[in-house]
C-alpha cells in the first residue's frame, strides 16, 4: 500500500515546491518595480512586462517567466543551467514537467484537456514507465510499462462498475485478467 501514499507525497511535495516558485516570482516582481520606479507601487494600474528573466549573480538566466504561443511559460534551471522544472499552463491545461538532463521529462503532473488529472513517470531514458490518471467521468487507472514502453500491466476502477486488472507478456500477450 505505500504506492499510493509516494504518488500523493510526490504531489504534494511538487505542489509545495511550486507554490514557493511562484511566490518568490511574485515578490521578485514587485520588488524590482518598487525599487526601479523609485517611489513604489503607486496604484495606477498593473504592471505589465513580456517577459520576466531571474539571474544569478554570474548574470546566467536561472528562471524565465514568459507567454510562449500563448501559453504562460515557467522554466527553472539548476547550478549547470539545464532546464530542470517547466510550468505550464495554457489552452491544453496546466502541466508541471520535473525535465532531466534538458530532454527527458522524468515527472509529470498536469490536467488534461478534458479536465482529468494526470501524473506520469518516466525512466531515466525518457520512456514513460507509470501513469496515475482520473478521467473525466470519474474512473481511475493505473498502468505500468516495460522499458520499452509497453503496457504490461493495468489496473482500472471506473467510477460505477467493478475494478479491473490485467497483467501482459513482453508481447503484448494476456497473461491475467480480472474479472
């Protein structure tokens, strides 16, 4: 059973950590318009920028808040500069992406078009290994995927009705099934 309980602390440990970006996003705003405009924050109206870029004292850019094809962009990188974290929300949903090495989304948690949340794991190769998902009539699922990628077990409770599991060879061959 600690399966679901290390999904929903990865969840909570990823909401906590981005509610934290976020803030210090806003206040580093605020801030750098308070201080630039020399009297502070006034009240004439929102302050209004394209594109808000953090640097480190070496001057690298370490996070980047901007609207990228219309979707508002989050991207925080680490020490070596590779992009790490990528936020975003936009006409597809909201989706956090935890990125290694700059191409591999190792963790991903977001709501989906049809307003179903999500979360995926993946192997250090990038190759989707775990899905937790809700979909939009209330049901949940399960699946885990070989190395390759393929779905070699799943289990499924829909929201009225009986649950479901069903186990497969590298194959793609039933091995199991229940009911």
């Amino acid at each position: 059973m600690r399966g679901p309980y290390a999904i929903s602390a990865m969840v909570a440990l990823a909401a906590r950590i981005l509610g934290g970006i976020i803030s210090s996003l806003v206040w580093l705003l605020v801030r750098h318009f308070w201080v630039t405009s020399g009297s502070g924050i006034d009240g004439d109206g929102p302050i209004r920028v394209r594109r808000l870029t953090l640097v480190d004292d070496a001057g690298r850019e370490r996070a980047l808040l901007r609207l990228l094809d219309g979707n508002v962009m989050l991207l925080l990188t680490d020490e070596a500069m590779s992009w790490r974290i990528r936020l975003s929300a936009g006409d597809r949903g909201p989706f956090l992406r935890f990125i290694e090495r700059q191409v591999n989304t190792r963790l991903g948690i977001g709501i989906l078009q049809d307003g179903s949340p999500g979360l995926e794991l993946a192997d250090a190769d990038g190759t989707p290994r775990a899905s937790l998902r809700i979909d939009a009539a209330g049901g949940t699922s399960l699946t885990l995927r070989d190395k390759k990628g393929l779905v070699r077990g799943s289990f499924a409770v829909p929201a009225e009705g009986n649950p479901s599991l069903v186990l497969s060879d590298h194959n793609g061959n039933t091995l199991a099934k229940l009911p």
